[in-house]
C-alpha cells in the first residue's frame, strides 16, 4: 500500500513506528516542545532586548576569552587537546537525527504554512558537539534555539538565553561548534551579512561550522540544509560535506515533520500519546 492510501490514523502509527526505528523518543519531542517554547517565552519577555553587537562584546568577554583559560572551554573543550591547525587527517562532519530535528523545528515554528507568508522570519540558533579525535570526526550532537528575527535576517540578542544554553551544554560534556539560522523558502546560500557572524566563531576555533536550512527544500529528496565555513581571508564560503550520524530516510523527513506539527505549533497535548 502505497503512503497515499493510508488514513490519517494509519499514517501516524507509520510515521510513529519510523520513529521509533530511528531512536526518536518521546523525551526528545518534550525537549524540541520545551526547547521552542522557552525561545519564545524568552523573546516575548525582552521587549527591548539587548543591540546585538553588545551581546556579541559580552559573550567574547565572559565566555570565549581567549586569555581566560576556564571559560575558554565555551567554544572547545581545550586548545591543547585539539590541536587542529596542525596537520591531521582531514576532518569530517557528522549531524545526529537529534539535532536536525531540532533545527528543522525551529525554522518551521516561525515559517510553518499556517502562517501567512509575509509573516514568515528567520531564526537563529547554536549547534554543539563533540570530537571524536581517533577518526578526526566532529559529531554535531545537539541545537539550542536562540531567537528569531525578521524576514531577512535574525541574531542572537538574548544574552541570558545564550547562558543558559551554554550551561546546558557544558553539562553534556559538549562544545559550542558552530550556528544554524534558517532561511524560509529562499534557498541556501551564506550572505555577506552572515560574514561576520562566522568570523567571531571561527577567529576563536577554525573549524566552526555554519549551517543553514531552508524548510521548504524538505521535500523528501533533501534534508533542507547545507554546512558552510568560510576562508575569513578572502571573505569566501565553502561548503563542508556531512553526513547523518543515524540511520535516516530523507523520503521519511517530510512525514515526520508534519506528523510533529502540533509540537511545533505549541500544542502540549500531543505529547500525552503512549509511546508503548
């Protein structure tokens, strides 16, 4: 029987059964629920948030200051330990189910279909990992949502939220590796805007990473989101390949996102399905 054919009911215990294939549990749709829902709250609470380029000045100097050597572990866990402007093999990038659900979410809370499309805006984010150094690998395990901004553009402007997911994140033992931000229905690509963004993460740790996601390219052939970094020289991008560190068919992504809409949407009652 073919996907069309299947009723409501008998999509979602399809879509349930893939998740569950996948690893995808509940406590993960609580987290992405949670997650979106303190984003928001946090937005709302700050009518007058802070300019970004202050946010900007008070992370690097209480958190990724180079000369303070407890906080430098903000951005990765030890300079010494990675060492990787020296020669080493070439490095690869892996991104968990976790995360690009996460990701995926995010960009849609604020873009979703629902939503009139002059409604839409982007959003913003941290992306955190780990290094595997016996396979020269960095393992994107996690994303925190920070914010969202208008149709063309969106920075981190909470500095408090951005604390708190730093804390969150040095208690999984993982590091800041890099930002995600979206781009509803208009490709992706990074502009010379989002230059310097990457520079303060890449001045402080070269092989920080930029990701970029289009929900609209979610269509079942693509993921919906490329990984950049950029040569701050020549003021270039360049794409980093990746691949997904689960098992996951990009044919699956669509009915799984659709099938967390109410999530997205705020709608906690939907939580309260039984996982058994």
């Amino acid at each position: 029987m073919e996907n069309g054919d299947l009723s409501d009911d008998e999509m979602k215990e399809a879509i349930k059964k893939r998740m569950e294939e996948i690893r995808i549990k509940k406590e993960l749709l609580e987290e992405i629920y949670e997650g979106l829902k303190s984003e928001e709250k946090d937005r709302k609470k700050y009518e007058k948030p802070e300019e970004p380029e202050l946010v900007a000045e008070k992370i690097v100097e209480e958190y990724i200051n180079p000369e303070n050597k407890k906080e430098e572990e903000f951005i990765t866990p030890d300079y010494e330990k990675y060492p990787l402007n020296k020669r080493k093999p070439k490095m690869t990038v892996e991104i968990t189910v976790r995360a690009i659900l996460k990701i995926a979410s995010h960009a849609l809370k604020y873009a979703r279909p629902k939503i009139p499309r002059e409604e839409w805006v982007e959003v913003i984010g941290l992306l955190a990992g780990r290094l595997n150094e016996e396979n020269s690998t960095l393992i994107v395990e996690d994303a925190y949502p920070m914010g969202h901004g208008n149709a063309l553009y969106a920075e981190i402007k909470d500095y408090k939220n951005y604390v708190k997911a730093w804390k969150d994140i040095r208690k999984n033992k993982l590091f800041i590796c890099g930002w995600y931000h979206s781009h509803p229905s208009y490709g992706l690509f990074m502009s010379h805007e989002d230059m310097g963004t990457q520079a303060r993460y890449q001045t402080l740790w070269d092989k920080a990473l930029a990701l970029v996601i289009d929900p609209y390219q979610i269509d079942g052939t693509s993921l919906g989101f490329k990984i950049f970094r950029a040569n701050l020289r020549t003021r270039k991008w360049f794409s980093v390949p990746f691949k997904v560190k689960e098992e996951l068919d990009v044919k699956s992504l669509p009915g799984i996102l659709n099938f967390m809409s109410p999530i997205i949407e705020g709608k906690a009652a939907f939580l309260e399905y039984d996982e058994e």
